[in-house]
C-alpha cells in the first residue's frame, strides 16, 4: 500500500513541476504549433536516379506525422499547411574498410532534401531547409551481406523523424 501511495505522490510532484510554457522548463503542453490542425504532404519529387525513394519518404513523413503531432494529414486541397519537398541528392559514404585487402565493409547512404511547410491560409513559408540530409549504415559485406535498400530505408525514416521534427514551434 505505501509503494503505491509514494508513487503517486511522486507523480503528482512530478506534474506539479511542470510549467505550461515550454519556454519556461519542463512542459507538458505539445510543442507543435496548436493553431495548425491540418497538413498535406503531396509527393515529394525526386532528382535522382534512385527510383522509388520519393514514395518510400512521403510515406515515412506521413506515418511520422500521424505518430507524434497532433495534426491531421489530409489532402491538399483540403489543408491549412502544405510539406513539400525535393530529394536531390543520394551518396554512399565509405565508413571502414577490410584493412587486408582494402574493400569497402561497412558503407553510409546519404540522402539530402530540400523542404518547405507553408500555411495555405497566409502563404507565409513556416519553415524552410535546403541541403537536409540524414545518412545511415549499411554493410554490404560479408557475412552480413546486406542490400543497399537497408541503408535507404534506415535513411528515409531518420530523415522523416528529423523533417517532422522540424516542424516544431520555435520555443
């Protein structure tokens, strides 16, 4: 019985602590804009040879959306806000090699977009990134043997969990 009642107490403190300003500490007050409550994300283009990355990231995005802000994705002609964006870059980026024979072991890709969220109600760009990239490991080597589509997915969810990320309001 007493477990439970320090815990709840402690909770409580916990709470009690918090500020509704996240400015001002702690919060618990959502730090995505409140005042959005609809965004589109029509597909992202692509302006690279890498087909299909275009489809996988505006899926990524949206799930991403969906998981940890409080808005909804809708269509474009039905939203206040618009993310668009542009993939215009893929590197693979050597990380370590087999020091016997000098082969590539473990390989980054590197995916860099560029962005743009704009309130369709003002027109006003909200936020706007050139040259975002996120890279992420793959190892093509054996045993492990991988697929360069490993490190493209393990990309494109990195760069969808940093784009929605930057959404954020400013604090």
């Amino acid at each position: 019985m007493i477990p439970w009642l320090l815990v709840s107490l402690t909770t409580g403190l916990s709470l009690a602590s918090c500020a509704s300003d996240p400015t001002k500490g702690y919060s618990t007050k959502s730090t995505y804009d409140e005042s959005v409550r609809s965004v589109a994300v029509p597909m992202f283009d692509n302006g690279t040879f890498s087909v299909g990355l275009e489809a996988s990231l505006t899926e990524a995005i949206i799930k991403e959306l969906r998981l940890v802000t409080p808005w909804i994705v809708t269509s474009p002609g039905n939203s206040e806000t618009t993310l668009s964006g542009t993939i215009t870059r893929t590197d693979l980026v050597s990380y370590s090699r087999e020091s016997q024979t000098g082969l590539v072991q473990e390989v980054g890709v590197r995916l860099t977009v560029n962005f743009e969220w704009v309130d369709n109600r003002t027109g006003k760009t909200l936020v706007a990134r050139r040259n975002f990239a996120a890279t992420e490991p793959f190892v093509p080597s054996r045993p492990s043997g991988e697929r360069l589509s490993v490190g493209e997915q393990a990309a494109i969810q990195e760069l969808a969990r940093d784009i929605v990320s930057e959404l954020r309001s400013n604090w």
